[in-house]
C-alpha cells in the first residue's frame, strides 16, 4: 500500500521504518528538504505544510494518509479527511489546549485547574502556583511561563488566547499509548514513567508492574478518548499521578516521545501498530521483551552517543537532523536491562558529570 505522511521529522522517519518493513511505500511531504524520512527509505516531498498543490500530489500518491504533528492547519486537510483514518477531530483538539482540557473534562477525565485568558486585564483573577500558556504552538516547554506568585506577572505578555494551569503537585508523570485499528480493538501498551528536565522529555521506563486499578484506569481513560474520536491509528496520553488519581495533561494523536522504547522493548513498536490500524489490519497486543529504558538525545548531548560505548542491547537511534542545538530532539538510546534498578544505573552512567545537562 502506498503511505503518505504529512511531516517528515523523527516520527514520520520510524513510522517510514515501520511501513517499509510491512510492506509498504511511504511518500512524506515537509518543508526540510533534508527531512529525517530521506534517510531511511521514505520518498520527500519537499514542500511546506500549508501548500496545498503539495497536500494534492501527496494525495495523489497515496492509497492512505497520515500525519505526525498536530500544529497543522485544519482546512489544508480537510478536502483529504477521506484518505485519513485518524480523522480531524482528535487533530482539532489536541491543537488547542483549552479545547484539549474542555474535551477530556466531559469525558470525565480529572484535569488540573484551568482557565482561559484572552487580555491582561484578567491577571486579577489568576491563581498560583501556575503556568500560562499559549493554547496553540506550544510544545517541549515552549510558550508558557512558571507563575509562582503575583510578583512573577511582569512576565506575563498575553498577545494571543492563552490558558493559565494549576501547577500539579504530582508524584510521577505517566503515559499511556494506545492503537485502535478498524475493527475497533485497540492494542494497549504499558503505563510508562517520564521524566523531563525544562519541559523536554528526558527519560522514559515502561511500568510494566504498575498496580493493575491504576492500569484499568488509565486504560479507560484511554478508550474513552479514542472511542468517542473513532480514533484509528495510534495515540497517547499524558497524566500527572496523584496519589492513586490520574489528572489529564495532554493528548497526542500520532506515536509519542515517551512510546520509543516499544521498538526494541516489546514485540510490536508503537510504529508498526500504527501502520497496522491505519492500513486496515488488526493491530497486535504488545509483549515486553526485555525491561527498557529510553534516553533523549538532545543537541547538548552529543557526548551520549560516543558515551554509551558497544554494551549489548544498547541501541541508538539517529535523527538524521544534522547541527547540534541545545534541546533540539537529535535522536534517542534505548538500553534493555533487567530490572528497573539496572535501568537506572545505566541512565546514572550514562548521565556522569562529563555528559551531565
């Protein structure tokens, strides 16, 4: 089958990885001529996201289409929401912070505190600790601001609709993925344990031991979102846990950061299920091979790759994004160990003082 992506980063490249490997011809349309999917096999289509000259001849090519970022604009895609199992709705959401919270609240998916903000004369009523953010185009930490107190509002600027967040008190931040295919099973992966470091994800173990109520929950969570978006494809969501509660934070509709790890981890990636569904095929319930861990490559990390050495079951994965930038996502490491302890030690290693942040 022929695949079409809209966007050609990282994720378009191991979805390209994926569908390659099942079979499939991928054509991938972004604006970097050099995009990551040139380098593994997918066929670029060099043109910018909002063409829509371009968005036709990946139409044209393609039996089915995807995409692999939210920030997309809605009506560049609409004309083509026929070719595209994922739909727009869940695109349409998950684009808009408040739109994102608001859908996840009449589901009945606790949120943390929020409130709309369109002027700066509404500072008055704000609450703290927070962050505001943009409720568009914000991602890795960009556009928000950390409010602690009213001293900190002379850095609020308030030039387009933001949301204003509870700042959670929370004890761990989790993820779940999920792939739902056409014939509405959906394929569940690990709750996975993140830990981010200003805003960008750093590191992620699946907790395959998590206790089985806050595995039934989070699964809940999960098919009420994908069900009630007749969502295909695969999608994740990230929660602050509470105690023993899940607080929604945001959605993903497309493979996720913090889902890596399946590749080599489990005996179906993130990526393949996500072919699979958007295909027509069944998707396939994920196995651990091994206890994993995924690091984050960023450009201030160059250090890790020469780092992690020739261990066995170390496996590195380029981006093929060219200049080093500091927090600009490079690539990632998996290391598959054999419990949570030894997963630890190897992020320790990995992260000595020569190589620290």
């Amino acid at each position: 089958m022929r695949i079409g992506i809209v966007g050609g980063g990282q994720l378009g490249m191991m979805l390209t990885e994926a569908a390659i490997k099942l079979g499939h011809v991928v054509y991938a349309i972004d604006p970097n001529p050099n995009a990551s999917v040139k380098h593994v096999g997918g066929n670029l289509l060099n043109y910018r996201f909002d063409d829509i000259e371009g968005i036709k001849k990946l139409d044209a090519m393609s039996d089915v289409i995807c995409y692999e970022f939210e920030n997309i604009d809605l009506s560049v895609l609409r004309p083509f929401q026929h070719k595209i199992p994922q739909g727009l709705i869940a695109l349409e959401y998950s684009n808009d912070r408040m739109k994102e919270k608001e859908f996840a609240r009449s589901l009945g998916i606790p949120t943390p505190r929020y409130q709309y903000v369109q002027s700066e004369k509404e500072v008055d009523d704000f609450f703290y600790p927070s962050l505001l953010k943009t409720t568009r185009f914000g991602y890795d930490g960009k556009g928000q601001v950390l409010l602690k107190s009213s001293e900190d509002l002379h850095k609020v600027n308030i030039q387009q609709p933001m949301i204003l967040e509870e700042l959670v008190n929370f004890d761990q931040e989790v993820s779940v993925i999920v792939t739902r295919d056409m014939f509405k099973h959906i394929a569940f992966y690990p709750l996975i344990k993140n830990a981010h470091v200003n805003g960008i994800l750093d590191h992620s173990i699946p907790w395959w031991d998590a206790p089985q109520s806050l595995k039934d929950k989070a699964y809940a969570y999960a098919s009420k979102v994908v069900e009630t978006l007749n969502y295909i494809g695969t999608l994740a969501i990230e929660f602050f846990l509470c105690g023993e509660e899940l607080w929604f934070n945001e959605m993903a509709p497309r493979p996720h950061n913090s889902g890596h790890f399946s590749i080599e981890g489990t005996t179906i990636s993130q990526f393949e299920n996500m072919i699979l569904a958007i295909t027509g095929e069944h998707v396939k319930t994920p196995l651990i091979t091994k206890p994993s861990v995924m690091l984050n490559v960023l450009g201030q990390h160059e250090g890790y790759v020469q780092h992690m050495g020739q261990k066995r079951y170390v496996y590195h994965h380029d981006y093929y994004k060219g200049e080093y930038r500091v927090n600009r996502k490079m690539g990632h490491i998996t290391y598959l160990g054999e419990n949570e302890e030894d997963l630890m030690k190897w992020i320790t290693f990995m992260k000595g003082e020569t190589y620290a942040d």
